[in-house]
C-alpha cells in the first residue's frame, strides 16, 4: 500500500460523512449545537481534496498536510480535533511510502492519541474516544494476528459501533451535555458516531 490508498481512504471517509450528513446534525442537536453534521462533512471534504492534489510519495505529508487543510476548513472544536488526528498520524508516519497492515493500525492509533491529547478526554468521557479506541485495540490485534486489512478493518468497525452504542450508558464530561449531569446518560455520544462512521469508512476502503 502506498498513497494512493490513503487517497482512497480519505475519499471514502468524506463520502460517509456526506451521506450521515444530517443523521450527524439530529444527534448533535440533541446534545450540541447541531452543527457537527456540516463540520464533518465540510472537514473530510477538505482533508480529501487535499490528500487528492498532494505531490509526492510520504505518506506522512499527505496526512499532515489533510489535517492541517481540515483545520482549516473547519476551525470549530470538533473539527479541529479531527484536524489534529491527522496531523499527529502525518508526523507519526512521516517518511513512510510503503505502508504495511501495522502502518494503518499505527495511523489509526496515531489519529486518536492526537485527539485525545489535544482534547484532555480520557476513555469512559463519552467522546469521541469511546467509539475509536474499542476499534483501534480490535484493528491492532487482528493485524497482531495476522489476519487481512478486510478482516481487521470489518472487526474493527464493529468493535466501534459497540463502543457507540455504549455511550447511553456514560455520563457527559465534556461540553454542552455535561451540563445534564445524570440526565446525559441515556443519550449517544455524536463524536463516538462519528468514530463508528471513520471505521466504516475505513472497512469499505479495504473492499476491492
């Protein structure tokens, strides 16, 4: 795999986002501002576009210079965070032109330690983590294990939806929902969806 898969990729998340477009907006409305629908789809619309007109082979540059495109396509809280996982995945791959299995299970690692640092969220916060970090630990021991990038990357978008589901179970730390207290517990966390829907993306890139 080279760039061209992360092109790939990259297409194939801006097109879920497109498509639950609206289905992001009614969750967030519900906790948020409602907004999160048109910063995602606007923000790996960005991410792809500039992944698409990158020059060159590092694989690292092309998602550094994705993230920093989506930051600034979308300088709002979430977008910036989704902005930081890329880039923190560029400097983590920086260098790479081949990528292995392990690569892409190191990006998605990557990715969500640079959300998680820039967010000051932990696991069990009912983020955006809570939907990603089930699905990297379950992409990370398929690959561990040997199996196709299909296999780990079907594994690992259930092992995110599971994780989303999860989420009316927690109560709210961060933002407008933590201001519910108990009453946030019963609702789904829209940054784990969003989570959820990168897995899925990422399950049908590795389709033929």
């Amino acid at each position: 795999m080279n760039n061209q898969y992360l092109i790939k990729l990259l297409k194939s998340l801006m097109q879920i986002m497109l498509e639950n477009k609206d289905h992001l907006i009614d969750l967030d409305s519900v906790v948020g501002d409602g907004d999160l629908g048109l910063t995602m789809s606007d923000g790996f619309s960005a991410a792809y576009k500039a992944a698409e007109g990158f020059v060159g082979d590092d694989a690292g540059k092309l998602l550094y210079g994705s993230g920093k495109a989506m930051s600034i396509a979308v300088p709002s809280t979430m977008g910036t965070l989704m902005a930081s996982g890329f880039m923190n995945a560029g400097k983590v791959l920086k260098g790479k032109t081949e990528l292995q299995n392990e690569d892409i299970a190191q990006l998605f690692q990557a990715y969500m330690d640079g959300v998680a640092n820039l967010g000051k969220a932990k696991i069990g916060d009912k983020t955006f983590l809570d939907g990603m970090s089930p699905a990297v630990e379950a992409l990370k021991a398929s690959v561990q294990a040997g199996e196709t990038l299909a296999q780990a990357a079907k594994k690992a978008a259930l092992a995110a939806e599971e994780g989303f589901q999860k989420t009316a179970t927690m109560i709210a730390v961060h933002g407008r929902a933590a201001t519910r207290g108990e009453n946030s517990r019963s609702l789904l966390d829209p940054g784990a969806a969003v989570a959820m829907l990168m897995m899925q993306a990422f399950a049908k890139s590795t389709q033929k």
